[in-house]
C-alpha cells in the first residue's frame, strides 16, 4: 500500500481524533526526491541510491587544470551522458592551441594524442568520462645561422664524414 505525503499538520489532527494510536511509523514504499529527471529509478545491486537519486552525479564538476584559454577554465557540471563529448571536445581545444602555436613559431607537430579516462560513480554504478589529457610534441626548425647548435652540429659531422668515402676505381 502506498502512503501519499500529508502536511504534518492535518496528519496530527487526523490521528489526534483516534484513540489508541501509538507512534506512526514510515513505509518503505516512499520516494526519495528525483535529482537526475529521465534516468532509472533502478538501484542496481552492491549500491548505495539509483541513477536518478544520485546526489555525487548531480553534483560532479570539472574544470582545466593547464595554464592555456580553453574551456572548464572555472568549475561546470556535466551530466554523465554528455561527458565523453564534452571532454573530448574540451581536448580537441588543446589539440588545436598546438597547431596554432606551432604555425606561429615556425614549428610542426610531430604527434598530438588525446587520452580519456573512464570511471564508474561509486554511488549509483553509472559509468562517465571522468577527464582527459593531450600530449603534442613540437618541433621548432631555426635558422642555422642564428642557431649556435645547429651549426656545432653540422661542423662536427662535416669533420666526421671527411675522408669516409674512398673511390678505388680512379
């Protein structure tokens, strides 16, 4: 049987009208508020609340942690359905600052890689993307001229080639 809430008030006057009532007690058939409208109501076995009552999915926030402009820069709540599009969006934002970088001082890069990580919220069992990294290496091609390296470099290989290649034929 399900109990519909009743105002305390009015359920006071209904029971003070009845003689020999002791203490009410609650039936477990009561509802605990939706936090997460349109998910399961299911609570899965080994945890704590449902989907749609989880308090830490409601409440999970990311935010940037690197020193560029980019997105997440102050703290944002995403809905675990939406994380993997949102941080790998987010990521491609760092992807992108390495090309742009790398056009504007004379570079290239060599490799970009995008890494998600997965976790599983330990209240409700949902799984969700739970953050990202990007790795990008650059290469910066200088004068060699104006670069004192490169011109060491060339020197001591030019030295270490003389006199390698012998021709027997003349």
């Amino acid at each position: 049987m399900t109990i519909s809430p009743v105002g305390f008030s009015s359920y006071q006057n209904y029971i003070g009208g009845i003689s020999g009532v002791g203490s009410v007690g609650q039936t477990e058939d009561v509802k605990k508020p939706v936090l997460n409208p349109g998910e399961s109501d299911v609570k899965a076995a080994g945890r704590t609340s449902a989907p749609s009552e989880c308090e830490t999915c409601k409440n999970r926030k990311y935010q940037d942690g690197s020193d560029e402009m980019v997105s997440f820069k102050s703290a944002a709540h995403i809905s675990p359905e939406a994380s993997a599009s949102a941080v790998r969006g987010h990521e491609q934002e760092h992807v992108s600052n390495a090309y742009k970088k790398a056009s504007t001082d004379n570079g290239k890069v060599l490799q970009a890689s995008v890494s998600l990580k997965t976790a599983i919220c330990p209240e409700c069992g949902r799984s969700y993307v739970a953050g990202g990294k990007t790795r990008t290496k650059i290469k910066y091609s200088k004068d060699a001229d104006t670069n004192p390296y490169a011109k060491d470099r060339k020197a001591i290989q030019g030295d270490a080639l003389r006199g390698m290649n012998l021709d027997l034929a003349v």
